[in-house]
C-alpha cells in the first residue's frame, strides 16, 4: 500500500522499537546481536510492556 510523503517522514522520525534494537536472536536470555556480539538479556512482561499481547491487556 502506497504512503504519502508526511507518513514517510513520520516513519524516519519515529521508527519501531525493533528497529532500535540490533537483535539477531533471543536464546535462553541470552541476545545475539547483529554484529555477532553475545550479551545478557530479559523478557519483559506485563501491562507497562511494549510487546503486551491484547490479551494480557484486557486482563490486567
């Protein structure tokens, strides 16, 4: 689907969080980065998480 050009800049302005990160793979709490580097990670949960699902939403 085409976009304009405002919802364009907007994307540059204000990317995904995904974006921000240089995350190859998340392995038992271990992330593996773009750049092969190996670095200790988390999984964050709840209703203040960005990756919240609808339905834990709606729970909480």
């Amino acid at each position: 689907m085409p976009v304009t050009w405002e919802q364009y800049e907007k994307k540059l302005d204000d990317p995904a969080l995904c974006e921000l990160l240089p995350v190859r793979d998340y392995l038992d709490n271990v992330l593996i980065r773009t750049s092969g580097a190996v670095v200790a990670g988390y999984e964050l949960r709840g209703i203040t998480s960005y990756f919240a699902s609808d339905q834990e939403r709606d729970r909480s």
